[in-house]
C-alpha cells in the first residue's frame, strides 16, 4: 500500500513538472486555459489533497509558474506581502482557520500573482483581446442558458460535494431562472462579466465589433437579474467612456447611444421581473444594511468567533451565517481588520492612475467598476479569482504607465518585438 501511494505520488511529480515545463514554454497557451478553466469549468471540479484544490486553483498555480519571473515591485506588492506574512502567522498561531487561511492564498494572493507577472511573457494586446473573447463566449452561453432554462455545467462531476450542493442549485428570481454559467452564482456571472467589458472597449477590434461584443455582455449581464451586475456595469463602460485611451471621439459617441438604446430595452424588462419578485428584492436590498451589526465582532487580527448563536443588542447574528454579501466584511470576518485594511492599500495603489491623462487602462477601469459593489457582494468563487487577478494586472500596468520611456519596465516580448522592428527601419 505505501509502495503504492509513492508510486502514485512519482507519477504526480513527474507530471508537474512536465506541465510547467510545457507551460514555460507555451505561456500564451497556458493563459488561455487559465481563461477556460476561469469561465468554463466550476469550482466543485478538483481535487482533494489536505485542503480541497479546485481547478482554477490548479491552474492558477501552473500559470504563475509559467510565468514568473524577476521584476519591479509596487507598493501594492509590499502591502500585499504583509498580509500573507500576517495571514500566516495568524494560522500558526492558531487565530485563524485553515479555510479562511487556504481561501486567503487560493483566491486572493495566488490570483494576483498572475496579474503581477503575467506580462512578462504574454503581451497586454493577447491578454485585453483573450479576455474579451472569453467573456464574450461565456455571455452567449449564458443568454442560451437563460433562454431554455438549461445550465449544462450542472452536469459536471463533483470534486468536493459539499461545493456541489452550495453551488450547483440554479436561483429563481420574479418567475425566470437567473443565468450563472459556469460560476455557481448570478452575482459572481454577472460581476465578472462587467469587468470583462472594460477589456472589450480598450481591445484594438474595429468600433462596430466591440459594442456587438459589449451588447452581448451586456444582455447576459441582464439575464443575471442581478442589480450588482448591472449597476457596476454601468459605471465600467462610463469610466470607460470618460478615462480609456484609444477611443475616439466619435468611438465615445457611439458607444455611450448604443448604451442608451440598450437600457431603453433593458430598463423596463428588469423593473418588471424585481416588480414580479416583490418582497424578495427588497429583502434582498434591506439585509444589506443589516450587516454591519456583524462589525461589532470583527477583531483587528485573526478570525470573528462564530456569530451562529450570538446576539448583539437584540439582534440575532446568526441570520447572517449562510451569506454576508459584503467583501469587505467577509475578508475582515476571516482574517481580522488590520490584513483587511492591507488589503484595501492594495486597491487604492491598484486605481491611483484612474485618471492620469492618457495613461489608465483597462485593468484600472475594471476594478474601480467593481469598487462600490464590494460592499453589497461576497468575492464568491471564480469572480474572487478573476478580480484579484485584474487588481494584480492593474498594479503591473501602473508601473509600466508610470515609467513607460524605461524598457526595463515593459514586457519583454514587447521589447524584443519594437527592437526587430528598429533595426528593419535601420537596414
């Protein structure tokens, strides 16, 4: 038997290495499958080694490894460093959970990672025009899914089953079946599908090209029936609109009357499916407000205590056990308020060239879209993956934004590329 189990554990370390050693050598390949495995395959697929590993989690790991590589750091690095140390420490000193811990470094740290040594072997125009793609395929299955009622990843197997049972039950809302892909949640769809929409403006595609992608982003952000999804939309494509370089004059116009025509046809279909939903919606809106009671028991470090019994002046915490939709909150219940706050540092570094003339960018727009809908929403499967990898990607462009005349900062394929070029110009 243990012959056995090392043999197996042989075979799994022979295969590593050949998939980073493939993966080092094709790392434009290797984010494409970390695209697919981000939108298409859900998060109770994977596998169980101590703490369950899904497989964007898997992924994830090899494309850091495919990719890394020495390059500047960012303040937003140094924030980011002290909350891993202060995560840790927290685990070993046995203040924080496992799970909260392995949620921690899976979801948030490993994620932005990527965004932090991606370009150094895939260019920003593969990156912008892959998300695009994806996000695109992914909103047309969603506007399939939402016109027969049918979520074909429910039938993907279940690696974790308790994953599988929080995940896979599709939600109703006002009479229709809210469309969520491959994401196990409408809300999580719909947010990461807005911030998507930031990458199809700034793609380099023809005008007509991308508002037909924008629209059908747009419509399956609609067929979420998710107000999250659709107001941080809103404020991604006006950002856009108001900070993106690239875009015409002509190209803003266009794009802000498609906008207009859209929610002239959007509008009136979702008042009337919250009006349909009635005391759901509102509920829905008013425990919102509720949960900053929860606050009151959230300490500067390590874990909040199980709030499943508690009550604070009257009021029963423990209604909130099975859902806090609010990120921030959930991060500071997991981890405590000083990581939390390192945190939001990271954010702040992450939009701070938001409006530097002519030198933001799409990762900036996305994440500052999502910024106020962090607080009505839980980072929630693949949405928590793809937001600190765009986080991640916004602080690399910034660095390369602010010193864009030094060659050191920029990718290096990029480099190589403008230097073949010099020298054909040259002969």
């Amino acid at each position: 038997m243990r012959m056995a189990t090392l043999g197996a554990l042989a075979v799994a370390l022979c295969a590593a290495i050949i998939a980073v050693v493939v993966a080092r050598a094709a790392p434009r390949a290797t984010f494409l499958l970390w695209m697919a495995t981000m939108f298409f395959v859900p998060v109770w697929v994977g596998v169980s080694v101590g703490p369950f590993w899904s497989a964007i989690t898997l992924v994830t790991v090899l494309l850091i490894a495919a990719c890394a590589q020495r390059g500047p750091l960012s303040i937003a690095d140094a924030f980011m460093a002290g909350f891993a140390i202060l995560v840790g420490a927290q685990f070993a000193l046995g203040i924080s959970s496992l799970s909260a811990t392995f949620i921690a470094a899976s979801e948030w740290l490993l994620p932005y990672i990527v965004g932090r040594v991606l370009l150094a072997r895939v260019s920003i125009d593969f990156v912008t025009k892959a998300i695009a793609v994806v996000a695109v395929i992914a909103a047309l299955l969603a506007l399939v899914e939402a016109s027969t009622g049918v979520n074909v990843f429910q039938s993907w197997p279940a690696g974790s089953a308790s994953l599988y049972d929080q995940w896979s039950p599709l939600q109703p809302r006002g009479g229709l079946v809210r469309a969520e892909g491959a994401f196990g949640h409408s809300i999580a769809l719909g947010a990461t599908l807005s911030m998507s929409a930031a990458f199809v403006l700034a793609s380099r595609w023809r005008l007509g090209v991308r508002i037909a992608m924008l629209a059908v982003i747009a419509g399956a952000v609609a067929m979420t029936l998710s107000r999250i999804g659709l107001v941080t939309l809103v404020i991604t494509v006006g950002l856009s609109l108001l900070v993106l370089p690239g875009l015409s004059a002509r190209g803003r116009v266009a794009i802000a009357a498609a906008a207009i025509v859209a929610a002239a046809v959007v509008v009136p279909f979702i008042s009337d499916v919250f009006l349909d939903a009635g005391g759901e919606a509102g509920g829905s809106a008013d425990y919102r407000f509720d949960l900053l009671a929860i606050t009151r028991v959230v300490p500067l470090f390590g874990s909040a205590p199980d709030i499943g019994g508690l009550t604070i002046d009257g009021q029963f915490l423990g209604v909130f056990e099975k859902s806090i939709d609010n990120a921030i909150l959930v991060v500071a219940m997991r981890v405590g308020w000083v990581p939390t706050v390192l945190l939001l540092g990271v954010l702040v570094v992450a939009v701070s060239r938001l409006f530097a003339r002519g030198r933001t960018h799409s990762a900036a727009v996305a994440v500052a879209g999502q910024l106020p809908g962090l607080l009505a929403v839980s980072l929630i499967t693949q949405y928590a993956v793809f937001f600190w990898f765009v986080v991640g990607l916004a602080v690399t462009l910034n660095l390369r934004a602010a010193h864009r005349d030094d060659p050191s900062f920029q990718n290096s394929r990029e480099v190589r590329e403008r230097g073949r070029t010099e020298k054909v110009q040259v002969r």
